[in-house]
C-alpha cells in the first residue's frame, strides 16, 4: 500500500472569502480549484489543524500550523507517494453480462451516444458483479 505524503485541504468558496489575504500565500491551484496541501491534519476540535512544511525567506526549512474552523472545509484529500497528486478523467471498464442472465428491457440502459472528443466515456451501473 502507498505511504499518505500529505493532504489537500479544499475549502468553501464562502470561507476563502471570509479569511481574504489571510490564507492566500497558504493555497496552491489546481484542475479541482484553490487548495492548501499539508502534511499533517487533526480533525478533532472545533478548528481543523494543519501542518505545513516549507522553507522561509531566507531558504531554511520550517514547519507552520495553520488553524481554520472546521466548518470551513469542503472536502480533505489524501495524497499518495505513486504519481503526481492531480485529479483527471476516470477510464471506464465494460462489464459483461454473466451467461444466461435476462435483464427487464425496463432495466436496459438506453444506448449512449458516442462521447464528444476528449471527454471520458460514459460509466453505466448493472447489477452484474466483477469477476
């Protein structure tokens, strides 16, 4: 299993607001919007803590806690060591129908359209398991 290198915290557009210049140099941008990316978080009070791991001016490593209501937050993602850290389309996997199975033809999904280009295929839930 992949060791957690961090967390990107993404928070309510409302609360970027609310703390303006404040949390500014804190955020990084990404395809999934403004984030901050942090090694450490606990979740456990009325303000979620974060650490971050940086480098100051004058080139020296130093830790910061950042302390935000947790009611700020929108969404915690854990980051892992393989590949870079990043959201992008999911590919789709056909599923086959198991051998005999009858589906209702209320139960068939309609036939999909081609997908536009560049635009992932569509993903169609079925009952049917995985092997």
């Amino acid at each position: 299993m992949n060791e957690t290198q961090g967390y990107a915290v993404f928070f309510f557009p409302q609360a970027l607001e609310a703390l303006g210049e404040a949390i500014r140099p804190y955020l990084l941008e990404g395809p999934a919007g403004p984030h901050v990316l942090c090694k450490e978080i606990d979740t456990g009070g009325a303000f979620t803590e974060m650490t971050l791991e940086g480098r100051n001016a004058d080139g020296r490593e130093m830790t910061l806690e950042l302390m935000v209501p947790g009611n700020m937050l929108r969404m915690i993602v854990s980051a892992h060591g393989e590949g870079s850290f990043g959201f992008g389309p999911r590919i789709a996997r056909a599923v086959a129908k198991p051998a005999g199975a009858s589906v209702p033809a209320s139960a068939e999904p309609a036939p999909a359209q081609p997908p536009a280009p560049q635009t992932p295929a569509p993903v169609i839930a079925t009952d049917a398991k995985p092997e």
